[in-house]
C-alpha cells in the first residue's frame, strides 16, 4: 500500500506545526517541529557545516578563533554565525567584548531522531519491498519447477 501527501495531510501536519505539538504517526508520534527547514538551510552551505565540525571538536571557540580558521571576511562569517543561532544549532554568549559560540547539543540529537526516524521509515519500505520480490521469485521458482516436473 503507497501512501500519498494529500491536501488534508498536509494541512493536518501544518496544523500540528504551528501548534508545536508532536504529530501523531503509525509507530509513535513524532515532533515534526523538532527539524524546521531552518536546520537544513543552514547546513545546506559547507562553511556552516565546518563551523559545525569545528564547534563539534572544541568545547567552544570564539569568534575570533572561527574567523581564524577561514579565508573569507570576518563579515560573512558572522553572517554564517548568525544564520547557525537562528537555526538553534549554535549558542552564542557574549563575555566582555568576546562573543563565544558552542554547539547546541539539542539541536543535533533532535536532528538525529529525525534523520533515524526517517531512516526506519525508509528501512520499512525497503523490507516491505524484499518481501514482495522474495515471494515473486519463490513463485518463478515453483512455476519453472512444475514446467520441469510435467511428463511428456
């Protein structure tokens, strides 16, 4: 059985999204809000996914330092920096003059439940799927078995 996205689907997710309410699907249900398309504009540019990693290997860093590690202007990565704290992946303090960034741990967990839940959504399908080509080759099989089988 395929399921279809259809007007009344989506409007019902919708629904549950501006509510920030968890979405109720077969197998559990599942905070759609958890994963805006926020996170996936920002890590759509490879700058941010290595200010990502870099955050991911250090505690925290300060601007400074991030600036230090790239070969473009100051201005643009802390437009990439800004772009990181509205999608909630970064957290930024400020300390005197310094601006200190850390990864949000929070946002990457619930960026992995979605990718897992995803995946087991996938997974399903696929196991669904060998299923039938295993029945439909069993069948070949037994169909040429009894061509064999049949006297002359």
């Amino acid at each position: 059985m395929f399921a279809y996205l259809s007007v009344d689907l989506i409007n019902y997710i919708i629904y549950y999204v501006c509510n920030g309410s968890k979405v109720p699907l077969e197998g559990g249900d599942f905070n759609i809000t958890m994963v805006s398309k926020d996170i996936f504009h920002a890590l759509s540019e490879p700058n941010r996914r290595y200010i990502l990693e870099i955050l991911a290997s250090q505690e925290q860093l300060t601007a400074t330092d991030i600036y230090d590690r790239f070969n473009i202007s100051p201005p643009a990565i802390s437009q990439h920096l800004k772009i990181l704290r509205e999608a909630n992946l970064v957290r930024m303090e400020k300390k005197a003059q310094q601006r200190i960034y850390q990864l949000n741990p929070d946002a990457i967990i619930e960026l992995e439940e979605w990718a897992n839940h995803i995946t087991q959504l996938w997974t399903q399908r696929f196991d669904a799927l060998d299923k039938v080509l295993e029945d439909e080759m069993k069948k070949n099989m037994e169909g040429k078995a009894d061509q064999y089988d049949e006297p002359e």
